[in-house]
C-alpha cells in the first residue's frame, strides 16, 4: 500500500480495520445484486455478489480478449442462479466495459451500464463513480455492510484497494476521487474489486414487482355472507399478464430488469 501521512483518503486504514473486526447481523435481500468491473490487459474482471448487506462471491478472471471475457462473465452469472433468482446485473460501462456488456446482452444477460464517470444525482460530487465511492465508505463506517471473511486472498485485495483510493476536491470546489490513471503513476494496482463492491451497494435495486398485492379480504367475506360466487382470479386474460411480472408477463422471473417501473420491461 501507498499510504503517505496526511493523505486523505476515501475511507482510512484504520476505519477499514475496525470495520473488519465488527460482527454485523446479515439482512438477506429480496434480490441478487451483481456488479461487473471489466479490464484488459493484467487487471482482473470482477463479478462480485451481493445479498442484502452482505458481499456472497467474489469471482475474478484475467483475460485480454473481451469476447473470452464475456464468454466467462455469462457462464459466471448463470452459474450464480441468473434465470432461476431475481437478480439486478450492473456492469462498468466505461472504456472497455460498454462492450462487454453489449456483448452480454446478446448472450441473452440483462445487464445496466453504470459510467463512474458520469454526471452525479447529488450535486456535491464530481461524477457519479466519487458518489459511489463515498457513499460506501459511509456505509462501512456506519455498520451497514457486513464485513466479509478476511482470510480468502481476493477480500484481503479488496481490503488494500479500499484503502488506497486518495479523495481529490475539484477546482470547482466538488468531492472527486483519484483517477485509475494517476493511481498506477504512483505504483498502485486498479481498485477492479473495489469498484465492484462499491457498484453492488452504491446503485439502488431496480427490481420490482409490477404491483402492490391487494387485499381483497373484506369482498371475500361478503360473498361467503350472501353466498355469492367469488374469486379473486379475474377471468380476463390480459388483467392476469398484468398483474404478474417477469418473461412474457406469465409471472416466471427470467432475471435481470423485468418489471423496472411497475412495468414489464427489459431495459
């Protein structure tokens, strides 16, 4: 690590330490979250899980070719459950990644771009990747994550990425972080797992069902009084394909973004 006195970074050594040590109940969520971190060259691609307040897998692949790269990243997901769970897929658009997320998209992943260098949703950061980066590290500090197991090699890498991305204040007075590229100037590894983890608890879950269950409870118990006829399965068809969510409308999830919005949609 490159951890020069004085240096303010996104989250200290110390915090990370303390975090480390804290027991944390696990919340499960109601979805999988699976941020994707992509790279070329010697850095790794990440696939990297999360279920509810907890870090599940971290799956690491260094490989050049990005078709391979895609190739591993669509076998990696399916093999986590994609199909058969609700699972929100993001995927780094930046650079390298917005083509391997095209490229998972054709192998039929549903997968969101996130640009850490996109305009931030909160005006007191440089784009939306020092958002991310910030919010985490608040996030560990206050408990929210639960720590995950220190001894397997790829948490202790992501314990040293953490620690080594220098916070920067903008010119224009903006919370920013260091570049990748002035990182590896001062002989520091790419944050690849770090990013990951902090796409996975950073961006909101946009998995929803498409609406509020009703309670029909009180029309039930007059029909029973009167000794009507009553379901609460309309027979109409169509009124079914709305009520449920997932492929096709037939209330079988497929994974990834179906019903986003209250609608059965696959952006």
């Amino acid at each position: 690590m490159d951890y020069g006195a004085g240096v303010p970074h996104i989250i200290e050594h110390g915090e990370l330490e303390a975090w480390r040590n804290k027991t944390i109940g696990v919340l499960h969520g109601r979805n999988l979250v699976i941020a994707c971190d992509w790279a070329r060259g010697g850095d790794d691609n990440v696939i990297l899980v999360r279920d509810g307040n907890a870090i599940t897998d971290i799956c690491t692949c260094r490989e050049k070719d990005t078709t391979k790269a895609a190739d591993w990243a669509a076998t990696t997901i399916r093999d986590l459950g994609y199909g058969s769970k609700n699972m929100m897929i993001i995927g780094d658009a930046t650079g390298v990644g917005g083509p391997i997320n095209d490229q998972l998209r054709r192998r039929g992943i549903k997968i969101v771009d996130f640009n850490f260098g996109a305009k931030s949703t909160d005006p007191r950061f440089e784009n939306e990747g020092s958002r991310i980066w910030h919010l985490v590290a608040q996030m560990i500090r206050d408990s929210k994550i639960v720590p995950p197991p220190y001894h397997q090699q790829d948490v202790k890498r992501l314990f040293e990425q953490l620690a080594n991305r220098q916070e920067k204040v903008g010119e224009n007075g903006k919370i920013g972080m260091e570049s990748k590229k002035d990182m590896q100037a001062r002989g520091v590894s790419s944050p690849d797992i770090a990013d990951a983890m902090t796409m996975a608890f950073g961006q909101p879950d946009v998995l929803a069902h498409s609406y509020l269950p009703y309670d029909d409870s009180g029309r039930q118990e007059i029909s029973r009084q009167h000794g009507w006829a009553y379901t609460s399965e309309p027979d109409d068809e169509s009124y079914k394909d709305r009520r449920t969510w997932g492929s096709g409308g037939r209330g079988e999830d497929s994974g990834g973004l179906s019903g986003f919005g209250g609608m059965n949609s696959d952006w």
